[in-house]
C-alpha cells in the first residue's frame, strides 16, 4: 500500500464515521480487525479496552451512534506511510467538552486491520 492511499482510506474514515454510516465505516475494516479505545475500556471493562472482529465494532459503534448523536470528529493532522495512517482529531459531542484524540490505523491490502486510540 501506498501512503497516498492509505490517506484516501482515513479520508473515507472521517466522512463515514461523522455520518454515522456503520455500514460504510465497517466496510473499511478487516472481519477480524482489533480495535482499543480507552472509551470502550471504561464502558465495557470486562473487554479491557480491546474488541476483535466485525461485530463486535458494530455493537461498540451502533451504541455510540445511538447515545452521542451529535458526536463528531473533525481532522487537524494525518500522517501516513505504507502500512498505517496516525490521525489526531478533536472529537465533539453537544455538552461535553471538546477532546483531543489520536488514533492509529494499521492497514494492510486496503483493509483496516487493527485501530487504537489515545486520548487523555
């Protein structure tokens, strides 16, 4: 993979993930993906942070979709090479502060195969 596409893929994150299309987001990631968030951690702690596979980022994100409907991500530096995307975002949600997020999208054969995020 090329940095250049792995930059279209993250682009293609962004516009999915802000219009609450599961679908087109899900379409993106790899059936056995891993994805990490401190978010799912503290809401589900008995997955320590960490879910696998398709479904289980769909229950994570449909619940999101469902209780932040105004949850938004917008974009302030990608960098990217040949097999993963680091993205840094401030993520708003209508009456919570706004947060400074970083997440990393590894990729391989035009999938997304494993995503953490860092945030404080």
């Amino acid at each position: 993979m090329s940095a250049e596409k792995n930059l279209s893929i993250a682009m293609l994150w962004f516009e999915a993930f802000n219009a609450h299309n599961l679908e087109k987001l899900l379409s993106l990631y790899d059936d056995e993906a891993a994805h990490f968030s401190p978010k799912l951690k503290i809401r589900h702690p008995e997955t320590m942070g960490l879910v696998t596979g398709k479904e289980a980022l769909r229950e994570w994100w449909k619940d999101a979709f469902d209780r932040l409907p105004s949850l938004h991500y917008k974009v302030t530096s990608l960098t990217s090479n040949a097999d993963r995307v680091f993205m840094e975002y401030v993520r708003s949600v209508e009456n919570e502060d706004t947060m400074l997020v970083a997440e990393v999208l590894e990729i391989k054969d035009s999938r997304i195969i494993a995503s953490r995020v860092y945030h404080g």
